[in-house]
C-alpha cells in the first residue's frame, strides 16, 4: 500500500464560533492523551457532517478498524494505536545490530544545548518529581552505549548549532549517517524547522524545500530501521512574522509524521503555556530552571527545556511499550478512523475542523474532472484530483497549503462552487485569504505539461490564521 494511499485525515480544536484554540498541557493525562475536560474538537458550522469520525473506545481496540489512524492537534504525544506499534515493530524489524537502549539526536542548537536531555546523565541533577513512573525508562537507556557514553549526554554528529534539516542529509557520509554509524540507535529525536524558515525569502517560499528535507531524512531513518520521532518547534518570540509560520512549520510536520504512521511530539502544545512561553531572553531559545534542566518538580516543569526534557523522557516509556514489553499493548492509545470519502466532486473530503491535516497520493485519486481553472489561470491541471470541502458557519481567515515532493506537481485551488470556472484563488504551494461563512472547495489538481501527468503523495493543511496576519488578508 502506498503510504499517501492511506486515507488520513484529521481536524481539532475549534469552538463552534469559529475561534480556534489548542489544548492545554493541564488538560493532558500522563501518556499525552487530551483529558475528558479539556478535550475540543467542535465542527465548524452546526452542518457540517462529522459522522466519518468514529471514536475509539480508551484501549484503543474499539470496532474492527485496525488501520492507519489520523493525528490530532491537541496531544502532546501523537496517539500509538495497535496499527501504529506495528509499523514502529516493522521499522525496527529491518535494522541490523542497532541498540534498542540507545537514541540519536538530530537536530541544530536546541538538540546541542546541554539543557537538553544531557543532565540525565548526571543522577544528582535529576528529580523526577511526580514522575517516578519513569525512572525504569530512565535507567535502561542510561545502561546504553553511544560510543562511551550514554545517548543524554552524547555529542551527536547529526546536530549542529544554525543547521537545518537540509544539513542533516546532505554529503558523503552525510552528519545523520556518521551518527548512526556511530552509535547503532533504534530511534531519531528529529527537530527541525526554525532555522529552515529562514532560508528562503520568506517562511513560505522555505516551506517546501524543508518538506522536501525533512522528507528525506525520515525515509533515510526509516530505510535504516530507525524510527524517527518528529519534535515540533516552538514560538519565535524573536520574529513576529517568523512566528505566525510557526503553526504551519508545526502542521506540516505533523502531516509528514501521520503520513508515515511514526511518532509526532507537539513540544509547542506542552511549552507554549508556560510563562514566557518556556523561551530565554533571546526570544528564540528555551530556558531552564536555573537549578537544572532535569528537575521535573512542579516548580521545574514551569521552564522550556525542564518541560521538554519531561515529554522526551514519556516518549522513550510508550516506545518501550511497543518496541520492548509487548505484555503492554492492550494499554495503548485511542484515536479517530479516518472519515470514510473519495474526494470526488459529489463525494468530497469533508474538513469539519481545523487545523486540518491530511495525507494522499494523486496517483489514486478517485476524480479526474477538471482540467482548468480559466478563472484563475490557464495552467494545466488534467491530472487527477482530490476535492475538499469546508463549511464556515463564520468570517475565518486561513491558510491552505499543499506540499509535494521531487518529481510531484500538484497544486491548490480554491473554488466556490464545484467547477473549474468557480476558482477564485490557486498558486502551487499556499493560499493566504479570508473566507465568508458558507460552502467552500478546496481542490488538490496534478499538474501536466501535456503528456505527463505528474501526480503522487502530497499533504494537504488547513490553518486558521491570526486576525492580523497580512498573509491571509482578503482576496
């Protein structure tokens, strides 16, 4: 089965009067999951139809669904269903000698930073507060080897202060292949995207070569048997225009982690509540408590890096839930099926929230209809295509973006009504714009240069946008 073939589409946390929010850290039970009292997840007008989302029940085992799920925007630790361990089991079932007590870090001045994971390896810098759960987890992977040391405290080859993922895969060995050579490790803690936003013009023109990166990095982990584990960014407090990319940078991550069934870690859900948002001085990095980066006390779990060493530390617990004690898989997470849609003019993929994420091929898109959008331009759009639809029961600004990756052309359109003489808005990667309260088209098309149809994977996201964002202005 191709990967994008799987049908995985999700969309939380947004009211119903069209203001959309994020789940709280507070509202997060242990294992990352959304509590009873936090949990949202409204439509976004009173019809639109949500009745493809089918709940699983707490084990995770409800139904007979047992398939690619969706992930949502408001956990912390994106859910680890009996499919999703599977694939994690096939990942590390095609490694050769890796250590299963030994995790790489990839990434650039947060993953070089000693308050990141490093005082783990000191027993007298670490309390574990309430966490004491964790303390096993702890001790096993402090038992690993990475080249003399433990895999808190290395010097990973594959981070690099100012570097982006582009850097991580690029020369002969590349830095992620002389550390996994290195150190044999069964899992990649993967953070990038600050430092990619700014090399392009703007965030937006950067966006899509760092999907093409970050794309290849994690098939390059994955084709090793290494399962990589996407971290979000957090905010830059540094750049107000860097920041409202942030979200974006953020979704389509997540996108790129559901597309391929492996581990997201949203650190901006569980930093971004803390005071100052968990960030230093500079606006750009995290801080810690000044007595150390591994007091998981309630009183250190107020600071950045405190905060995300801890979900790091409960990330490498559910891993060994599935990769180490199987006698632990009937505890594992719920999650939404996927609605069931062709993503055809009559049978559309309904967007009934937002954020909204969504990962397909157009290799295997049920519509081949339109060919043009001569409202809009005159681009050849005769490859196959997958139609969305969004219901606003209110005035939302939005983002839409589409990212494809080397030797794929699809582009995004935005229509209103179901032809190609409806477009009132395309460009091949976003769409920045506000929309009135009513039915809107949201349609995916393959580009052709006339014999060629250049179809295959893309993802497809559906932001809000802040009130006084100058990208998502009024068409």
């Amino acid at each position: 089965m191709a990967r994008a073939s799987w049908l995985l589409a999700f969309a939380s946390g947004c009211h119903q009067d069209g203001v959309a929010t994020t789940q709280a850290w507070e509202g997060q039970a242990t294992d990352g999951t959304a509590s009873s009292e936090g949990t949202t997840g409204a439509a976004l007008s009173s019809t639109s139809d949500s009745s493809g989302d089918t709940a699983l029940d707490d084990t995770g085992s409800g139904g007979e669904y047992d398939g690619p799920i969706s992930y949502p925007f408001d956990r912390v630790h994106s859910p680890i269903t009996p499919f999703v361990a599977a694939n994690l089991r096939a990942i590390t079932s095609g490694g050769d000698g890796l250590a299963n007590d030994v995790f790489m870090k990839v990434g650039a001045s947060t993953e070089v930073s000693m308050s990141n994971l490093a005082c783990f390896a000191s027993p007298t810098a670490v309390d574990l507060g309430a966490h004491t759960e964790l303390a096993a987890t702890l001790e096993r992977f402090l038992g690993g080897d990475a080249l003399g040391t433990t895999p808190f405290d290395r010097s990973s080859l594959a981070a690099e202060v100012g570097r982006s993922a582009g850097w991580a895969v690029a020369g002969d060995p590349s830095p992620l292949v002389a550390e996994i050579e290195a150190i044999s490790p069964s899992l990649a803690l993967v953070h990038y995207g600050t430092n990619d936003m700014e090399l392009g013009a703007t965030p937006g023109t950067a966006l899509p070569p760092f999907h093409d990166a970050m794309g290849e990095l994690l098939d390059s982990l994955m084709a090793r048997g290494i399962v990589p584990v996407v971290v979000a960014i957090t905010r830059r407090g540094d750049d107000p225009a860097a920041d409202r990319w942030v979200p974006v940078y953020n979704a389509a991550m997540l996108g790129m982690a559901q597309a391929r069934q492996i581990p997201f870690l949203d650190a901006y859900l569980a930093i971004d509540p803390l005071p100052g948002h968990g960030l230093g001085a500079d606006g750009l990095h995290l801080e810690a408590d000044p007595d150390g980066a591994c007091l998981l006390t309630d009183a250190g779990l107020q600071h950045g890096y405190n905060r995300r060493n801890l979900i790091q530390l409960e990330f490498l617990a559910r891993s060994d839930r599935v990769l180490i004690d199987d006698d632990h898989l009937d505890e594992l997470d719920s999650a939404w099926i996927p609605a069931e849609a062709l993503g055809t003019t009559d049978a559309p993929v309904p967007i009934v929230a937002l954020p909204f994420a969504d990962a397909r091929d157009t290799t295997e898109a049920a519509s081949d209809e339109i060919d043009n959008y001569a409202s809009c331009d005159a681009t050849d759009e005769s490859g196959p295509e997958v139609v969305y639809t969004l219901e606003l029961a209110d005035p939302r600004r939005v983002r839409i973006v589409a990212l494809d990756r080397a030797g794929v052309d699809v582009d995004v359109h935005l229509l209103s009504g179901p032809t190609g003489a409806d477009c009132v808005a395309r460009h091949d990667t976003w769409i920045g714009t506000e929309l009135e309260p009513g039915l809107h088209r949201i349609v995916v098309d393959t580009w052709s240069d006339g014999s060629i149809d250049y179809a295959g994977e893309y993802i497809l996201l559906v932001l809000p946008c802040e009130a006084d964002d100058p990208d998502c202005a009024p068409q």
